[in-house]
C-alpha cells in the first residue's frame, strides 16, 4: 500500500509549540531571579515573541501567498513581522541586560536559520518525492529528521533564553519516555495481551535489572551513593507511572480499533447479504419450484435426482437462514458441507481421471461456529483442483478433537484457461474468511495455506466455542 505524505506544515507548527512551550515553562521554573521583573519578563516573553513571529510567517503569510501567488504582499509582511519581531525580542534583550551585539548575532541567524529550513524543504521535495520515489516514506523520514536538526541548531543559536535544562528535557527525557513507552507497547503489552506471560515477566524484569545495574555501576564510579536512589525513583517511576498509564492509552487504542474492525466485518457481511439477496429470485417461488422437481423425480424413480434436489433446497435453506447468524450449530456447517459434497460427487461421479477421497470423522464435533467457514477451501478444490484431461485429485480430511476442529484439503493445480471469467470465482473468498476467522477467533485458530506447481495444500485449525 502506498504511504502517505505527511503534512508538513502541520507537523512543523506542533512542534515548534511544543519546544517554546518547554522554554517558557522552564524559564519559569528554573533559573529565574524573581527579584528582578525585568529579567523575569524578559526570559518568558522573549520566547513567545519570537514564536509568534514564526507562527505569523509560518502559518499566516507563507499559506496566503501559496494562495494568491503576490509576491509584493510576501515580501512587505514578511519584512513587517520579522522587524516586529525584533523590536519585541530587543525589548526583552535589553531586561535580560544582553549585550547589543549578542543579540543582534542571535537576530540575523534565526532571519537566514528560516529561509534556510525552507530552501532546504524544496530541495528535499525535488529530491526525493514522486517521480524520483514511488513512496513517500523515504520523504517523510528524511523531511522529520531534517525537522528535528534544524529544531537541535535553533535551540544552540538561542541560548541567550534557552535553558540547559531545555536541552535535557527535549534530548534525553523526552526520548527516554518514548523509548519506555515504545519498550512498554511492543515488548510488554503486546506480549501480555496475547497471554505470553513469560515472554512479559522476561522483559519486565530484564529491563528493571538493566537499569539498576546501570545505576549501581555510575554510583560506584562516583563514589555517590545517592545515584541508587535516583535509579530506584526512575525504576518506580516507570512501574507505578509511565507503563500503567500507556497501557492505558494502549488499551483505548485497542479497542477503538477492534470497534472500526467489528463496524468493517458487518459491513461487509451486510454488503455481501444484500448483493446476495438481489441476485436471488422469489424464495418462495424457487423453493415451490424445487419442490415439484423433488415430486417428478420420486413419480420417475430417479432417486438421485430427487436426492440431488432435496440436499440443493437444505443447502438454500442454510443460505437464507443460518448464514446471516453470528454463530451457528457446528453440526449445521458440518450437514451444509456434506450436501455440497454429496451433490460434487453426483457432478462428477463419471470422471474417471478424478481421485476424491472423503474423511470426515465428526462424530465428538460439538459446539458453536461461525457459518461458510469450511465450505470456501473445499470449494476452491473442486473449482481449481479438477481438469477434463489431467489426472485431478482431491483429499478432504476433517476430524474434531477435545473441543478443535482440524480441516485438510489438498487438491492437483491446473494451468487457469485464458477464456475464464474472474468473475466466475467463488462468491466467499479467501480473504473474506480469513477476515473473519481473525475477528470471530483471535488467537484461536491456525490456517496454512502452501501451493507449487503441483498441489494445493490447506490446513485449519479452530478452537471451538
């Protein structure tokens, strides 16, 4: 599937929130003389003048004029806006008692840092988007890399109101908490939704051991005993805090995907209930009809006919009535396979070229299935695995066992005909079941399906309900 191009300008103006939102919190919080207000004034607004100099640009002037195309327009507001800009920023230069000529450097470079990401924007575009790539994730991974170094040469041209604990919290504590959080999705709650418990315990623990033997070894290096402390606070913190918390957004997340999975498989199903329907005629014309057909056979003594037509009318039957259900009665599906079966072999009684061989051992098969589970790979064996004049074989093997089910088939492949129509392919196919095997049975069944030039091989595995 082709990916997507990621929009940029969106993506830009978030994260450029987001790393003014940090150095105005920590301004506040660290590093302010709070007896002087002009320093403190200095430091939080300075920041919030030059990003609303980089939002006017950004979002308001660049986007009108990709509108209107007026160059004029362009260039007067962005003169305007960066001359504002550096008013505003001055004022509160001159409250942090910055030099004049510190200042200014700090001025001209964030002037040519812009012009520069967004030359550097147009030459990644010529470079690496449609027709020199067919996708766009080698775009888009470069484009957020390139992204994040021009944030990194930002924040080292503006240390005249940028914090170093800016750096630590946007270089190491806020990928560290990615990290633990990706850590936490992939590794542990992954493993413990599908019930691996002691793939889970493993890496848990695994990595509590890392952390504190990372610590334990800084601490003795040191000579600082207090580091163990500060080792079993992050060791708690990521216990008590950060694991149960994304678990929690994981788990919402999981559930809102399985809702828009539920929501698709019936609205398929319900898609494929009304193409079926309409192109049905009269039910209860064609079941008459059937009916005085059964009659004529017995009154003529053709007992596979009439046999024939009896197991066809079941077979609608279980159409229009139990395959709109959820689940049904796996003695059911097991009925509707043998009246297909039985009717195949009515077809094709005379083929001597045809080996089919029959197993079904479903004597202990009890339970609930969801309905034309089965009937698919059986029917895509009698459809491919059959030719006129090559030897053609067809094995059927089902056996239930405490409360599973196991279907085998393994049909002969024949070259397709170049006249087929692909629109004579079975009405359920392979991916709809598999579909639904993954919605009704998670984790819950095991389907193989392996094919040469030869053979067909089809193995299926169920855990009943």
């Amino acid at each position: 599937m082709k990916s997507r191009r990621f929009v940029f300008r969106d993506i830009e103006w978030w994260v450029a929130t987001f790393v003014f939102l940090i150095i105005v919190l920590t301004n506040i919080v660290i590093g302010i003389d709070y007896d002087r207000i002009e320093r403190f004034f200095g430091s939080v607004f300075m920041p919030i003048a030059v990003y609303l100099g980089f939002y006017m640009i950004h979002l308001v002037i660049i986007p009108k004029y990709l509108k209107d195309k007026k160059k004029g327009q362009l260039i007067i507001f962005s003169i305007l806006t960066a001359a504002v800009t550096g008013v505003l920023a001055g004022v509160c230069a001159a409250g942090l008692s910055i030099h004049a000529e510190k200042f200014f450097r700090f001025y001209f470079s964030m002037l040519a840092l812009y012009p520069g990401y967004l030359l550097t924007s147009l030459l990644l575009q010529k470079m690496f988007l449609p027709p020199a790539f067919k996708d766009f994730q080698l775009y888009n991974g470069v484009r957020l890399f390139m992204l994040l170094l021009f944030v990194a040469i930002f924040l080292i041209a503006s240390q005249i109101f940028v914090n170093e604990a800016v750096f630590i919290i946007l270089f190491v504590i806020i990928p560290s908490i990615v990290f633990f959080v990706l850590y936490n999705y992939f590794l542990l709650f992954r493993n413990k939704l599908e019930g691996n418990k002691r793939a889970y315990r493993w890496f848990l623990w695994g990595l509590i051991s890392i952390i504190s033997l990372v610590f334990f070894i800084i601490a003795v290096e040191q000579g600082i005993p207090e580091i163990m402390l500060l080792g079993l606070g992050m060791v708690l913190l990521l216990i008590f805090v950060i694991f149960p918390l994304s678990s929690l957004v994981f788990k919402k997340y999981e559930d809102y995907i399985g809702k828009i999975d539920d929501l698709s498989i019936r609205v398929n199903q319900s898609s494929a209930n009304l193409s079926f329907l309409r192109s049905q005629i009269n039910p209860h014309f064609l079941f008459n009809a059937l009916n005085t057909l059964y009659g004529a056979a017995l009154m003529e003594n053709a007992e596979k006919t009439s046999d024939g037509i009896q197991k066809l009318g079941d077979m609608m039957r279980f159409m229009l009535h139990e395959n709109q259900m959820d689940k049904i009665p796996l003695s059911r599906e097991l009925d509707y396979l043998r009246n297909y079966l039985d009717l195949q072999m009515l077809r094709f009684a005379k083929e001597d070229h045809l080996d089919v061989t029959i197993h079904l051992n479903d004597d202990p098969c009890t339970g609930a299935i969801s309905p034309m589970l089965l009937i698919p790979f059986v029917e895509n064996a009698f459809k491919h695995g059959i030719s006129t004049k090559n030897k053609s074989w067809i094995k059927i093997n089902l056996r239930c066992m405490q409360g599973s089910l196991h279907l085998d088939v393994v049909n002969s492949i024949h070259p397709k005909k170049q006249s087929e129509d692909p629109r004579d392919e079975s009405g359920i196919g392979l991916e709809n079941v598999k579909s639904r095997l993954a919605h009704f049975y998670p984790q819950k069944h095991n389907l193989t399906i392996v094919a040469n030039d030869a053979e067909h091989f089809v193995h299926l595995s169920l855990q009943l309900d």
